[in-house]
C-alpha cells in the first residue's frame, strides 16, 4: 500500500493496521481501510489521481452516505493510532 500511495501521491506513508473490510453489495470488491499517517514526500499526482484533499471530519465534501458512514465509524480509531509516535 505505500509503495502504491508513493507512485500515486508522492506521498511516503506509514501503514497501520486493517480498520475495516467491506465486500460488495452490487458489484464483486473487497474494500480493505487502513489507518495511515504521511511521513514524507511531496504531493505528486499521477495520471490515475485527479485530486487529493485533506478535510477536518466536519468539513468533509460531499461522499456517499456509506462512505461517510466508514469515516465517521473509523476516525477515531485512525485517530488514536496516527497520533502516536
């Protein structure tokens, strides 16, 4: 995963651990969420990423309610764990 986040952002990353895993309802996908903090690196986008934005939780742009729903379950946890060192 940061080996990926790195082509794509040019961000380097630390991965934590697995939050969440979502399958599919409609369609056959598996949607694993990580915890993460950015150690380095500068934004960079690829041809693959079109934009990357950073927003406080109650400033978050419109996404789907079961996207919303993740974040709002997971940030926390994200949280707790991007704040130790």
């Amino acid at each position: 995963m940061a080996r990926e986040i790195r082509e794509e952002t040019g961000l380097e990353v630390q991965v934590g651990p697995v939050l969440e895993v979502v399958t599919g309802y409609r369609w056959a996908r598996v949607e694993l969420v990580f915890a993460f903090r950015v150690t380095g690196g500068s934004e960079r986008l690829s041809g693959e990423v079109a934009e990357l934005g950073w927003f406080p939780p109650d400033a978050l742009p419109d996404v789907r309610a079961d996207q919303r729903g993740l974040i709002e379950r997971q940030l926390p946890r994200a949280s707790q764990w991007a704040g130790r060192r």
